[in-house]
C-alpha cells in the first residue's frame, strides 16, 4: 500500500529565527521611519495655522532626525538581510519552508492589510466630515503607498515562491 506522506518541515535553527526576525523588525522600522519621515516634512512645508508655533517646527525637526537616523541604519540592515537571506535560500531552497519565515510573512501581510483598510476608512470618514485637508491627504497617502507597497512585496514573493 502506497501512503501520501508530505515531506517534514525541516526545522530552522536559532540564528535562522533571530536573522528572520531581524529582518522583519528592521522592515518595520524601516517602514515606520518613513512614513514618519513624510509626515514631519508635511508639518514643516504644509503647516497647520491653528497649531503652528516654534515649538512645533522644533520637534518637526527633531522627528526628521530621528527618521533619517532610523532609516539610515536600518533600511541598509533590512536589505542586506534581505540579500544575504535570499542568497542561502536560493543555495538550499529547503529553507524557504521555515516556519518562522512564513509565520512572520504572513503577519506583515496581515499587518499590511489592516494598515491598508484603516488608512482608507480614516480617509473615507474624514471626507465624509468635510475635513480633508492638503496635510492630512498627503499623510494619508504616505501610509498607504506604504502599506501596499510592503503587501505587494510580499504578496508577490509568495506567489513567486508557489506558496499562497
């Protein structure tokens, strides 16, 4: 009698886990430097009249220091992570199977997702509120150029990989 077994899950070892892990965590570092990075430039170039003070271009300021330092560090971290992750995965494509990988893929798309879905219904309910302003249109936008980007990434890496 033939049994249809599935091949076992080869199991990643700890530096597997920290280097996905670190992967990810520089990801939405990464993201979230940037998307803060579009925001303080907003502030500064778009100011609001009604909350527009020294005080505030000051910590406008501060927030793109803070952004640029961030992505400065970790957006190179991120990609030579990516790099060098792809590089063993192409060597032994058994590793493209660990479950840390898939379990931290699927909750950035999970993340991306619902970034995605609450960005547009902030839009939709403060254009409903007749409260859409320049400022707050761009901000929109920087989080979902975002949001969709990291989705479609990775979306397409798995599809790529034959793993949806």
């Amino acid at each position: 009698m033939e049994q249809n077994r599935e091949m076992p899950v080869p199991r990643a070892t700890p530096r597997d886990f920290f280097l996905h892990l670190l992967l990810f965590i520089a990801l939405y570092i990464s993201v979230i430097s940037f998307i803060m990075l579009i925001w303080q430039y907003v502030n500064v170039l778009l100011p609001d009249p009604l909350t527009s003070d020294y005080y505030s271009a000051q910590s406008a300021y501060s927030g793109i220091r803070w952004s640029i330092s961030m992505l400065v560090i970790f957006f190179p971290v991120f990609i030579g992570l990516s790099w060098y992750m792809d590089k063993l995965d192409m060597a032994n494509p058994e590793r493209r199977k660990f479950r840390s990988k898939k379990w931290l893929t699927y909750f950035t798309l999970f993340v991306a997702a619902l970034t995605i879905i609450v960005d547009l219904v902030t839009l939709i309910y403060n254009l409903l509120g007749g409260e859409l302003t320049l400022n707050f249109a761009i901000k929109v936008l920087a989080v979902l150029f975002a949001a969709v980007l990291v989705f479609g990434y990775y979306f397409w890496d798995l599809k790529k990989k034959g793993e949806e």
